[in-house]
C-alpha cells in the first residue's frame, strides 16, 4: 500500500508530504495506481522546485519521496499542493486498498 502523510506549519498549511510504499497493484513496471501516484507527486515536485524555485529538501529513494519546504507557501504554492492532493485524493478514491492519505 502506498501512504501518503502531510507536513503542516503551526497554521496548518502544508510544508511538506512524505509519501511511501508500493501500491501493489499489479507487478513492477505495470502497476497503474504506483504510475499514478508517482506522475501526480512528481509533478508537483517538479511544479514547486523548478517552476516556483520553492527552497526546501526534495529527496527519493526507493518506495519514498519527501518533500519539505523551507518556508511556508505562497499562494501559487499552495494551488500547486491543492491540486496535487485533490489528484491523490481521487486515486485514493477509485483505489483505496492500495493508497491510503492520513489526515
């Protein structure tokens, strides 16, 4: 199961996301629910650090992508991470023996 946990400020926005496992879904390589939580997470990433130069640690490894921002977001930070969540959300949704997001 892939499990995804936030990282908030004392305001409770969104600093981070940690997000861990495999789906096992289907076999490496054809597990559509791992293709769709990595497309969605990475872009985000993607989205933060090189479109939005958000300074913060950005970091995978095998079954593992942490995120922390160094700063709290702006607003087109928060979008960026809003979308990213509505997106697992979804797949959480459709899928949910292999995605679980705590609160």
């Amino acid at each position: 199961m892939i499990e995804v946990a936030w990282s908030r400020d004392r305001q409770g926005k969104v600093v981070g996301f940690t997000v861990t496992g495999h789906a096992g879904y289907a076999e490496a390589g054809a597990d559509i629910v791992c293709a769709g939580v990595s497309a969605i997470t990475l872009t985000a990433v993607l989205g933060l650090r090189d479109v939005l130069g958000c300074d913060g640690t950005y970091a995978t490894e095998d079954g593992r992508l942490t995120v922390r921002l160094k700063t709290a977001p702006d607003g087109r930070a928060t979008v960026v991470i809003q979308t990213m969540q509505a997106g697992l959300r979804e797949l959480a949704r459709q899928y949910p023996h292999y995605v679980f997001i705590s609160k």
